[in-house]
C-alpha cells in the first residue's frame, strides 16, 4: 500500500469521526415527562417536547427540565404562644408547571432551598399564635395555610404545590412526658369519681334493702307475735268450753307449762349440748308450774307487793331450775 492510499485511508476516518461527532451534535431525544430548553449561542431559543429533536451543530445546547412530582422534607424549629419548643416535620410535594417551564428553569437557581425558606417563613408567622394544644389541634389548619401562601408564592416562578403536609408535632420529651403525666392524672381523677360514685350508689341502695329488710322484718315479728295471741286465746276459750270450771289463769298456767318443756326438748336435740340435769322428784312438774305462775302474777302486778320491781315467786322447797352444759 502506498503513501496516497494511506492518507486516503487516514482522511477517510477523520470525515467519518467529524460526521459521528455531528450526528450526535445533532441528534437528541427528550423523554417522557421531560421537556429540553434550547439555547442558541447561550440566549433561550424554544422549548422541545418529548421525542427524537435537532440541534444545530455547536450553535445550541439543550437543557432537560423534569415535570416528575418532587417532594422535599423539611424540620422547622419554633415556640408556641406558651413558649414550648417544638419541631414540625414537614413534607412538600411540588411539580413544575408545563406552561411555565420557562420560569421554572430561568427564574430559581435552587427550588428546595427556596421552597424550605417559605415553609420557614409560613410556620414561623403562624404556630407561634397558638399554643401547644391549640397547635395540636390546628395541624390540618397548619398544612392548609403552609400550602396556600406556598403555592401563591411559588406559582409565580413557575412551581405547582401539590401539597404541604405537617407530619408530625414533636415537643421537647420531658414536656411530652409532663402532657402524659397530665392526662394520666385526669383519667385517675375521673376514674377515682367513677368509683366513688358506683360505692355511694351501692351503699344506698344495701341501705335501702336493710331498712326494707328490717321492715318486713318487724312486720313478720309483728304477725307473728299476732298469730301467737290469737292463738292463745283460741286455746284458753277452747280449753274453758271443754273443761268447765276452769279459769284463765289455770289455762295459760298449763300453756306455760307446755312451752317450757318444748324449750327444754329444743335444748336436749340442740347440736353442742351432751348434759342436761333436770329435777327428778315426782312433784317437780308441780313445782315448775307454781313458779310458772309466780312469775307470771308478779309480772302482771307489777311487784312483789311492796312496790317495788315485781319477781317470781319461787317455792324455797322447789327444785332447782335444770342445767344444760355443752
């Protein structure tokens, strides 16, 4: 191969290097949600649309602009009216305007840092208004005023704010701590005043069922003791029709009689007793009933003649009372 073929060869490659560089000088493609500003020799020419596009060869320069929504997280740090620190984490999410690209690109060198000093500023001129539960409370309020005077402000530049979210209220910890303690103390109190009255009502009404208890009890003793008179009188006017010559004294004598030894029965068949001495002379029966009726006079007068308290009148010959030992 010769010297002239050689350099044919050589400029060959050069043109086809210089072609190269031009197709791809020339040649671009912009993506989806993606737009390409163009400058022609450094001034703003047009702005190209998704696709495969042209440039003039070392004449302009294209630039990509993303549409894709974007969020930026800030921290801001302020006081509340009732001069507790708090941090409020929030969250922007903001996207450029297509018909505003032209501002979005030329008009803001550094959007989030632009975007975190108007968070700052919208906070900054509204939590220190409230107070710490007023802030609480108000925090969809805070997100909407943070959104509203973000969008009207970077609208301008070309900027749409989607939304401005406060994440978050984060209060020192021991003053988080001390709202705990806080609202711990009132559920105490108002369970400790749940309890108090639950046992005022429990004991009015044990109070209510005792009087009521206490009544029919009085009342049951009341008929009782009614019935035990009828009774009685039923026995001695029955026992005066069938017995003549009898007297009321010798009937409520025998009544006597017969309920004392129908104690002395209950004693014997009670459970804990195992002893029980009773008189065992013939005329003991006799005895018991005199002192009967000796107790029973003395009680009726009143006394024992004298005018003093009445008692029964015991016979010195009687047999002692019997002795019931368990």
């Amino acid at each position: 191969m010769d010297a002239t073929a050689t350099f044919g060869l050589i400029a060959l490659a050069v043109v086809g290097l210089v072609l190269l560089i031009l197709v791809l000088k020339t040649l671009y493609t912009v993506r989806t949600y993606t737009a390409g500003v163009v400058e022609r020799f450094g001034k703003f020419d047009r702005i190209v649309q998704p696709g495969l596009r042209v440039l003039l060869p070392f004449a302009e320069s294209v630039y990509f602009v993303d549409l894709q929504v974007k969020q930026a997280q800030f921290q801001v740090e302020t006081k509340t009216r009732d001069n507790v620190f708090v941090q409020i984490p929030v969250s922007v999410q903001y996207q450029i305007l297509p018909d505003k690209i032209y501002d979005a690109f030329y008009k803001l060198s550094a959007p989030q840092k632009q975007i975190e000093s108007f968070v700052f500023n919208s906070i900054l001129g509204h939590v220190p208004k409230l107070s710490l539960d007023e802030t609480f409370e108000q925090q969809s309020g805070i997100s909407i005023n943070v959104k509203t005077e973000l969008d009207a402000t970077m609208s301008s530049f070309g900027y749409n704010i989607l939304n401005a979210l406060v994440t978050d209220i984060i209060p020192d910890s021991k003053v988080k701590d001390a709202m705990n303690d806080i609202n711990a103390a009132q559920r105490a109190q108002v369970a400790a005043q749940a309890r108090g009255e639950a046992e005022k009502i429990l004991k009015v009404k044990q109070a209510e069922a005792e009087a009521e208890s206490k009544a029919l009890q009085g009342k049951g003793i009341a008929a009782e003791r009614q019935a035990i008179i009828d009774g009685l009188r039923a026995s001695i006017e029955n026992f005066r029709e069938s017995v003549p010559g009898a007297t009321a004294e010798d009937v409520m004598a025998l009544v006597l009689l017969t309920q004392y030894f129908d104690t002395l029965k209950d004693i014997g068949t009670k459970a804990g007793n195992n002893t029980i001495f009773l008189p065992n002379n013939p005329g003991a029966a006799g005895d018991f009933m005199a002192q009967i009726l000796g107790g029973l006079r003395g009680s009726m007068n009143g006394g024992n003649g004298a005018g003093g308290v009445g008692l029964p009148v015991v016979n010195p010959a009687a047999p002692p009372p019997p002795v019931v030992r368990s």
